[in-house]
C-alpha cells in the first residue's frame, strides 16, 4: 500500500481539534484518500486553516492535502461523516463529545486520541464516551508519536484498541500505510493507561535530566516508572502485555528521552526553578501531565497502589515541592525487592 492510495474509498471523517496531533492525523487520513472535515473551536484558527491551506501555528511546513477540509462550524465537520475522531487535550473531552454526539451520523463510530484522565473525576476516558455514545464503536489511538514526525511521513506505529475486532481493525486500515503502521489491541483499559501515566513520567524525566541526574537516572527512572504504570493498569483491568507494547513501554521511551515531548521540557523547566506557570506560559501548548498527575496520584491513592514517581510528581506540580527534595524522597524509601515474592 503507497502513501496516496485509499484504505477505504468510502471513509469521510470528522476530525476533533486542530492543534498539532489532530491536524497532523487529518493530513495523514487525507493521504491516505479519506475525506477529512478538520473543526477546531477557535474561529479565527479555523479561518486560517481554510484560507492557508496549512497550520501555521502548529505545522507550518505541512500543506493540506485536496480532500482535507477546515470547518468553522462543527455542523459542517459532522455532516455525513462514516467516522469521527477526536484529538482535543482530555480537559476538553467531555465537552467536545456533548457538542458532538447529537450530531452524528446513526452508524458513525467514535474513535479518539486524547491521552489523559478526566479532570476532577480521575475516569478513562472510553467511560466518558460511553456516556454519550453507549451503542456506537469505540476506539482509543496512542503510542509513540510525535505530530511533526507524523506529518513529516517518518515511520511511526500505534496500537488501535477498540470495543470490537472489526472497529479496531476498521480504524487500522485507515490510519495504515508504508510510513505508518497501526497494529491493533482489545485492551482500551491498558491503552488508555499507558497513554495517561507516560506524560507523569516523561515530566518526572525531564526533572532528573535538569538536575543533571544523567543517563543512569533515567534509565532507573523509566524503569521504575513502567513497572508504576503496569500496576495501576492491571489493577483497573488492563492486560500486562499492553505495558510492554507501543502505548506503554513504546510511549514511555520516547516521552520521557525526545525534547519535543512538552512533558519532559516542562520537567526541565520546573528543575531549573521555572515556576509551573511561567514554564506552561513559555511552552505555549496543552501539557497533559500537569492535571493527569494530580488524578493519577489520587486514584493510586483510593485504590493503595504504590506509584511513589507520579506521587512525586503530584508533589512538585501541585503542593510546591522542590524537584530536588522530591527525588531525595524517591532515594530514601525502604529498600525492598524489585518484583513482588
């Protein structure tokens, strides 16, 4: 299968979000012969979008292709579409799928690639959907992935779980070409996790590489982390296998080691005495791990499941602690086994 060639000549989707990751998936989609309908909910970006033919805030260098089409209005972006995607931050999730879901199409799936917990309530977010779209396919996109390599065409893969074997393999087809491989999964619980807990993390990696902690430090710390994460996703019913695949390990990796990860450059902000604010203000995007820290370390907490890292990382973001005293109390727990006897 060639880059341009359809995976389904009969796919027009909807696109939720035009920042970065979803117009960089709106110009993959529109490559690979969808027809895509991209709705933002800044009018003025939108009109940009229409009138550039590109994303010049977030991807200029990326021209849209022919069929990839910038709607003001969310009407017009949900009218007829076979598919819907969203790719809004997750504190937007719920109000985008209220605004949405009466507006779909009887047969329309809904598929989305927010990484994150709702704020406030600490839930995944495919009970959200579930909310607003009991009888309609689901599906969670997420792995290794940074927008500008996407819409660059370098080689990138994800993992698609979804409610059913067909909607996940539907969403594979879509995404699937010879610079991007989908493989696809029926663990959204693990999915869904790994893709929430790696953005604590990667910050927790930026502090220790601030601090000048060094490669063993990280090693140590992504290690660590993944074995956190693996707790937290089997104890709300994710398969251990998911951890070790590309939403876990795979997203891990590259968010806590690229510096395109807003994560980990806000740990390294927040290292070199950035306060939150001031580091959130020179990043200028969404960082995820800032509120998802806060819902991870209290659902470890109602559920007593050790995750001492992303506590950690609470701790900085949240209560003002020091990046250097969170990591001497990380140095100084009880010694203990590395797995569980």
């Amino acid at each position: 299968m060639t880059a341009d060639k359809a995976p389904a000549a009969d796919a027009r989707i909807a696109v939720l979000g035009a920042g970065s990751w979803g117009t960089a998936l709106a110009v993959l989609l529109a490559r690979n012969g969808a027809r895509v309908q991209l709705w933002g909910r800044d009018a003025g970006h939108m009109k940009d979008l229409r009138l550039a033919r590109s994303n010049r805030r977030y991807l200029p260098e990326v021209a849209f292709p022919e069929t990839l089409s910038p709607c003001p209005a969310l009407e017009e972006a949900c009218a007829g579409v076979s598919d819907v995607l969203i790719a809004v931050p997750s504190a937007g999730f719920r109000q985008t799928l209220a605004l949405a879901a009466p507006l779909l199409p009887p047969r329309c799936g809904l598929a989305w690639a927010t990484k994150g917990l709702e704020p406030g309530r600490g839930r995944l977010l495919h009970e959200v959907a579930g909310e607003f779209c009991e009888a309609r396919p689901l599906a969670v996109i997420s792995g290794p992935t940074f927008a500008r390599e996407v819409a660059a065409r370098l080689p990138t893969a994800v993992t698609v779980a979804a409610s059913t074997p067909d909607f996940a393999r539907r969403w594979a087809e879509l995404l699937h070409n010879d610079r991007f491989r989908a493989y696809t999964s029926a663990d959204l619980v693990g999915v869904e996790v790994g893709g929430a807990v790696k953005n604590v993390l990667a910050i927790a990696a930026g502090i220790a590489d601030g601090l000048g902690f060094g490669a063993n430090t990280r090693a140590a710390l992504i290690t660590r982390g993944l074995a956190e994460m693996t707790r937290l996703g089997v104890a709300l019913g994710g398969r251990p296998e998911t951890f070790a695949g590309l939403a876990g390990l795979g997203d891990l990796v590259l968010t806590c080691t690229d510096d395109q990860s807003r994560n980990r450059r806000l740990g390294m902000a927040l290292a070199r005495r950035h306060n939150v604010r001031a580091a959130l203000e020179a990043i200028g995007q969404v960082v995820e791990g800032v509120e998802t820290a806060r819902e991870i370390a209290a659902l470890a907490r109602r559920r007593n499941i050790e995750m001492p890292i992303a506590e950690q990382v609470c701790q900085v973001l949240h209560a003002g602690r020091a990046p250097l005293e969170a990591v001497n109390a990380l140095l100084g727990r009880a010694l203990r086994p590395e797995t569980p006897v």
